[in-house]
C-alpha cells in the first residue's frame, strides 16, 4: 500500500463547478497534512496546511479524518486558474526530520 | 531573496559520466530535501539534511550522493548516470513544516 494515495484523474469540471478530491495515508503517526499545487512543468508550492478542525481559505476548504486517515480538499466556484495538479502531502510520522510524503496528485482540468 | 536556486535548468548525460546539480536556498533554512519526480508520478525523496554537516538517505538514494558543508548549499552526485536517473530533480528548504521548491532540473540520461 502506497503511504499517501489520492485518485490521479484527470477531473475535467466546467467553470464554476465544484469539485472535491481526497486522499488517504497509511501513517497513523503522522502529525502534519498539506495540499500542493503544482503547474505543468513548475515546482509545487504550498496551498494550504490542513487541519483537524478543518479550515477554509477563500474558495478552499480542507478536511482531515484521522480516525479514518483521510483528508481532502473542495474547491468551489472553480477558475480557469485552477487547472493544475494537487498534491496532497502528509509528514513522515513523528520523526523530527521535516520529511514530507508525497501523493502522486490529482490532476484538474478546469474548462471553459 | 531568490529564495532556492538550482543549475542547471537541463541537462543531457551519457550512461556513465557524472555531474553535480546545485541547490543554493538564502531564508537560512536548516533543512533541505532533494526529489526526483518521474513523470505523472509523485516526488520521491532522495536525500535531506537537517543542518549542515548533516545528511541521510531518504527514500531512493542508490546512485547518488549529497554533502552539506554550508548551510546554504546542497549538491548532489550522481557518479555513474544511468537511464532510470532521467527525471525531474527538485530542491527544497525548510525552516519548519513548508517546505520551498526550487525550479527544477530536468536531466536526460541517453
């Protein structure tokens, strides 16, 4: 079992939709829990952490489950802008190393 | 700041030869990780070090070697480039949790 799972997708969503993806862990140790974005051929970069109340930032909602281990993030109101790859990205338990484990993505196709 | 920098930007190796890609962040960050990504794949850790002087192997270190003797700078080796090196390599720094990506280095190994 992969440490960090998610669907790869593509979701192909119309502008304006909303669209949810999740992903799960297998470390019950983990203690951090990030969505990345990434751009075609760029480097990912934080979009938000997530956290056990859930939290919410703009059109961005997060939510983690860690009876389940599962976490996931809505987008509403989807833009053209939001068409990337979202990495959902855990920490590697409860080593102090700062080693993060990352999912293979879940691609977004926002269209017109 | 220019935040993580990496050189260079592309390159193409022969099976055999070697070649060291550069990681410079300047935020004085103690941590530093390097990834490879494969295409439609995630990242994989390679090596990190928590500080300098510091280094150990992360997820997929055969092939590779890295060293930390500043904390701003964090080379990595590759001695005998083989065809499964080619990828994407990614630098990244940390102070706590977020960590910062640098450009990238697409390597091709022919």
């Amino acid at each position: 079992r992969k440490e960090v799972e998610q669907d790869p997708g593509p979701f192909n969503v119309p502008e304006g939709a909303t669209v949810a993806f999740n992903c799960t862990y297998s470390n019950s140790a983990s203690q951090s829990f990030f969505w990345y974005r990434q751009d075609c051929r760029k480097e990912p970069k934080l979009l938000m952490s997530v956290y056990s109340s859930g939290n919410e930032d703009g059109r961005f909602t997060a939510q983690l489950n860690r009876a389940s281990q599962y976490i996931s993030l809505l987008i509403r109101d989807s833009k053209l802008s939001d068409s990337a790859t979202y990495l959902c990205v855990v920490n590697g338990g409860s080593s102090n190393t700062g080693k993060l484990i990352f999912g293979q993505g879940t691609t977004l196709q926002v269209k017109p | 700041n220019a935040g993580v920098t990496q050189t260079p930007k592309f390159r193409i190796l022969k099976i055999g030869q070697s070649m060291t890609l550069q990681c410079a962040q300047d935020m004085n960050h103690n941590y530093m990780y390097w990834y490879r990504q494969d295409p439609g794949m995630g990242l994989k850790l390679i090596y990190y070090s928590v500080g300098a002087g510091i280094t150990d192997k992360g997820e997929v270190p055969n092939g590779y070697n890295v060293s930390r003797s500043t904390t701003e700078d964090f080379p990595l080796r590759l001695e005998l480039a083989a065809p499964s090196q080619t990828s994407v390599y990614f630098c990244a720094s940390s102070l706590l949790s977020e960590q910062f990506f640098g450009p990238g280095t697409r390597l091709t190994v022919l």
